[in-house]
RNA sequence: GCGCCGGUAGUGUAGCGGUUAUCACUGAGCGUUGCCAACGCUUAAACUCGGGUUCGAGUCCCGACCGGCGCACCA
C-alpha cells in the first residue's frame, strides 16, 4: 500500500499542483514548480498570512532584491559561517568534512580557515579513513549560490539564503517610516535559495523556496505585547525543553506558559498564537500540530529563545515549518558593524533626565606634537578613565602593549550637569520565518482523504477528496449543468459570469455524467459545485452541492455569487445557503 | 557525496534478448444520460538520457540524470 505522501504527490502530479522543474531535460534535484491549481493554492496560503501579519498586526511587507553583496552576508555570517569545509580523496573521490578529520588532534578545528585546515591535515599526515589515500587541498562548500554582479566578475553576490536580511538592511528607512516608534514589524515574502548538498524529501527540502518572514523591531527592556490578553487563553502543543527530556509534549494556555517562564515573554507568545492560528486557518491539522523548544545547544547563541512549530506528515515525521525566534540585537549590531553606521532608535524619556556626566578633555596640542600617530588612540584611552585614575600626578596607561606615561597638566576633567531627554537604544528582534512551501505540502497531506463510498448495490470505490478550508481551494465553485444541453448551459454560463464578477474562482464542467464531474472537484478540493437542472428554467433555483457531506440544498440562482461568497470568506454555514434537499 | 534498490502513456502497471510494447483507469470527440467515478462507438498517449555488447536491446553492461532507503550533512 503506497503511503501518504505517494498518494498526495501522485494527485499533485496528476492534478497539477506540483511538477518536477526540468522535466522534460530529466529533472534536477531540489527545484519543484506549482502547477495551475498549486500555485493558487500557495498564493492564497501567502495571502492569508498577508491578511494576518501584514494587515492585521500592521507590519508592512517591503520586497527586496533575491540577490544580495556580498558585504550583507559578511555581516550576517553567511559568507563565513553558512559552509562547510571538506576535502576529497585523491584516490577514491570520497569527500569528507575536514573538520571532523581532524577533531582528535586539535581542540576547536570548526575556528581554522580551510588553509588551516589542510596545514594540519599535512603536518599529521591524516590520510583518507577508506581507502588510505592523500587527502586534497581543503575547501569550504559554501551552501549560498554564488554569482557576480556586472561585467568582470569583480563584485560578488550571492542569492539570498533567506529572506530576513533585506529587512535589517533597511532598518534605517524602516525606522523612519515608522517615525521612530517601537515596536514596529517588517515583512517579506519571497524565494530564498540554498544550494543543498543532497535534497531529497520532495518538497520538504528545496534549493529554492518560499519564505515569509517577519522581523519584528522591539524595545528590549518591554517585551510585553499590547495584545497578549487577547490570546492568552490559546491552547497550544507545547514542547518544551524539559519536555523533550521527557519526551513528553503538554497542553497548555499561552498565558500559563509565559507565567511559569517556559515561553520567554509575552511578545513571542503571541507570535506562536498568530502562528498557530495561521497554520490551522490555512487547513493543517491542530492535532498534527506542536512548538518545539530549541535546546540551549541547538539554539544560536545569541538568541533568548526559540521555538519551532512543526507538523507531523505520515512520511516525514515532525517536520520544522515555522521558526519563531528572539534574535535580540544581534543582527542589528553585526550590520552596525559591517556598515559602519549606527543602527538605533532615539526613545525619548517621559521626564528629561537630570545626570551628572564626566567629561575628560586630552590637550590635544600638547599630546599631538608628542606621541605623533598614538595621540588619538591615547585619547581615547584617556576619555575612558574614571576620576580616580585621572587624579594622579602621572596618569598611567598602555597603549598597544606599551606602557605610557602622560603628565597631570595635559588633562583637564570636570563633571557636568546636563538634561538628557532620552537614549538611542539597539532594538532587539522577534522573527517569525515560515517555510510557504513545507506548509503548502502539510496541508495537502492533512486535507487529503481517501473514502469508500457505496452506493446501493454497486462495487465499492473510492472517493478521493481534499477537504481544503473554502478559503484556500484553488478553484472555490464548479458549475456544472446536469446535461449537456443548451437550455441548461446558457444559465450555467450565466452563473459563471456572476461568480467570477464577485472574484470567485470558478471551473466550468459539462463533459461526463455529473457523478463523474464532481469527483474531479472533489479530488482538487473544489468545496461547492452548483448543478443548473430543469428545475432552474422553471423556478430559477440551482442545487449546491458540498463537497465534504456530499450534501445538496436548494438556492435562488440570483444572488447566487454573494451566497458562495459568504461561505467561502464569511462563515456562512452551507445549511444557511439554501432549502434542503 | 557514498552504498543498496528502482525508473515503461497523464496515473498505476505487464513484458526481462526476437514482428506493430500489455492491461486498467484517465483525457479528448460523438451519441446517450433527470444528481454522485453508468453505457456504446471513435481517438490520443510511454520504454529517463548517452555510450557499449549483439544480426537484433525496455530487456544485458557502463556512465549520467531522477526517485526511494541507509550513511553523512541539515541556517
């Protein structure tokens, strides 16, 4: 028996949702294209998390360059960090990580440069582990595809690894489009690529692949969030660190688990509740659904906390969909540095501050003339010290290693007593960053159903139906005349017209017996087919049928549109929709 | 990247040196058809790619590509 994800991918196929990219050249590892009905399906998924992160909690979406210098991930640790280093056999090819080669014979190999590492590999004479070989010169596989901006291949560029950065890149536009407030959100859905040494899983491991991030600017001292009592009550899975010792995941409220400090604070609480209530409005299951804690070694070292949501898919196992993680300044200040600039937020006090500061003056026209190219450093040097050790009759300081003795007289220092109205502070970061694709692939696993349907003394058959929420079928309304006669498809077109005037998506279906035609709806999740029979010429009615209880109800066909419309986009409930049948 | 296994119409498959590559479902057309994969007729559609062995290769051999599993890797 196939499992899950055959069937699902084999409907995918078929029904063209998904395709392998290439086909036609046999195909590449890595690379899926969305079908007519999948790249609907993905973009309606993007536009629900549009409606909830952008519109609703206010965090404009920017769109920035899929290719990115090569400064942006110097800063981000991409360029350095984003590798790994490996050396081949030059007899029998086989690659290995040279880092682990040499992990007997050195403390911390992951510190040395490729170089480095092919010294050590030499001086130890560390030969291939299979076949005894000499071992190449050491590289660093870097998973970023590289490639060159402009003619001559000076300037480097790399596509980006994710989406995130061009929103610490913007930072300072951002700052003053938000006219210098936080919180403030960013966000950015888009392709980000990663050259994946070996991708499999089908589409749970890409080499190009949609993202949607927010990177979300706070003040690091209040990590509440204004909105927190709103969904504090949520239930969620959660996985906690002490769980995961246990192997044990809980239920528990949000607030709770912000109270009893398993979940960091109030701000990345309701960012894993606007997660979940994504997930499950874009149709994955609750109940194949948990936050997974990252473990202190798991988690990068300057973040505060993390969590992951996952989704359990029959073939996979939990997989990671979603990473929500405090990021604090780290991002910001590794920018700062690269850029040179400085990348703050100017909070003004709500009373000015009295403060006594200390000021050291260097006299610059005695030490200048002095110690030449060291009078600025030891400025500097001197701007840092406290009163005490400036009171001395030598003041005495090392510069570069050097010891360096200043008189008294080429220092003055006073304490002043000035108003400050307010601070620059480095915002920290929350960032929710979802995998569009992965999530796309889970709810197709978890909408899919296969029935036995029997029919009064037929043969069993099944039914293969994808139970998508209304608002993400790619195709909404199937309108199908229950004969192919012209007396019944003119209305039918009518009906068309109307559904599509109101922005439905709508698939006309006249080839087959109607039995026929809404198991092609069922099988691509079509949740509403509306039959035009000889009834509708006689009292202007049309019957609707749903696609999960196979039910029918009777409706007017005028007025037709907004009847759908609602049951796709209002919560109109289908026995609303019309008089039983 | 390594090892093992596999790759035949849109989908699922049969064929494992010898005419025109099997079957089912699906698709298209016509007829029929009064609500859940009806029926009849017609029709479309495949040996992953490249080399080799052979009089002759889906079939055997080698390589590449793709997929599955295991190892390694996995911000």
């Amino acid at each position: 028996m196939a499992d899950k994800y055959e069937q699902v991918i084999e409907l995918a196929k078929r029904r063209g949702f998904l395709w392998n990219s290439f086909e036609l050249y046999g195909g590449t590892a890595g690379f899926y294209d969305y079908g007519p009905l999948g790249a609907m399906l993905k973009r309606r998924v993007e536009n629900i998390w549009r409606d909830i992160f952008v519109i609703n909690e206010g965090y404009y979406e920017i769109e920035a360059p899929t290719i990115g210098i090569e400064d942006i991930f110097i800063a981000s640790g991409h360029v350095g960090g984003f590798s790994d280093p490996l050396t081949e056999c030059q007899k029998c090819n086989e690659a290995f990580r040279a880092d682990h080669l040499v992990k007997d014979i050195m403390d911390n190999p992951d510190t040395l440069s490729a170089d480095e590492l092919t010294d050590v590999i030499n001086k130890n004479s560390v030969k291939c582990p299979e076949c005894g070989g000499k071992l190449g010169k050491v590289y660093e596989f870097n998973l970023m595809f590289k490639t060159s901006i402009g003619p001559g291949g000076k300037r480097a560029g790399y596509l980006r690894p994710e989406t995130a950065q061009g929103m610490f890149v913007d930072f300072p536009r951002l700052v003053k489009f938000y006219r210098d407030r936080l919180p403030f959100g960013a966000t950015q859905i888009g392709k980000a690529y990663r050259n994946e040494i070996s991708p499999r899983q089908g589409v749970i491991r890409l080499r190009e692949f949609t993202q949607a991030e927010a990177e979300i600017f706070i003040d690091p001292r209040d990590k509440t969030h204004p909105g927190f009592r709103e969904i504090g009550d949520i239930i969620l899975n959660l996985y906690s660190r002490e769980g995961q010792d246990a192997g044990e995941s809980t239920r528990m409220q949000i607030k709770e688990a912000v109270e009893k400090g398993i979940i960091a604070h109030e701000f990345l609480g309701y960012c894993l509740a606007r997660t979940y209530q994504f997930l499950v409005r874009v149709g994955v299951s609750p109940d194949k659904l948990r936050f997974r804690q990252h473990m202190s070694d798991e988690m990068a070292h300057y973040a505060a906390d993390c969590w992951d949501a996952e989704i359990e898919s029959e073939r996979f196992g939990w997989v990671e969909v979603v990473g929500i993680a405090d990021r604090t300044d780290y991002d910001l200040k590794a920018h700062a540095k690269q850029s040179e600039t400085e990348l703050t937020v100017y909070i003004p006090y709500d009373k000015p501050k009295k403060v006594e500061r200390f000021i050291v003056k260097p006299n610059m026209g005695i030490l200048g003339p002095k110690f030449k190219g060291k009078a600025g450093k030891i400025a500097s040097a001197l701007k840092a010290l406290k009163p005490q050790e400036l009171a001395g009759d030598v003041i005495r300081l090392e510069i570069d290693g050097e010891p360096i003795t200043i008189e008294k007289d080429t220092v003055t220092y006073e304490s002043v007593s000035e108003e400050v109205h307010g601070e620059t502070i480095i915002p920290h970061v929350i960032e929710p960053s979802f995998g569009i694709d992965r999530i796309t692939y889970s709810l197709l696993e978890h909408s899919y159903y296969e029935e036995e349907a029997k029919e009064e003394g037929e043969d069993e058959e099944t039914r293969i139906v994808l139970r998508l929420p209304p608002e993400v079928a790619p195709v909404q309304a199937a309108v199908l005349p229950l004969l192919t006669r012209e007396e019944l498809i003119k209305p039918a077109n009518e009906i068309v017209k109307n559904l599509r005037k109101a922005g439905i998506l709508v698939s006309f279906d006249d080839s087959g017996t109607i039995g026929r035609r809404y198991r092609r709806n069922d099988e691509i999740g079509t949740p509403y087919s509306i039959t035009v029979d000889y009834d509708t010429l006689k009292d202007g009615t049309v019957t609707i049928r749903d696609r999960d209880t196979m039910k029918q109800v009777r409706a007017a066909m005028s007025g037709i549109a907004e009847n759908i419309y609602d049951m796709i986009y209002r919560g109109k409930s289908f026995e609303d929709a019309g008089k039983k049948v």
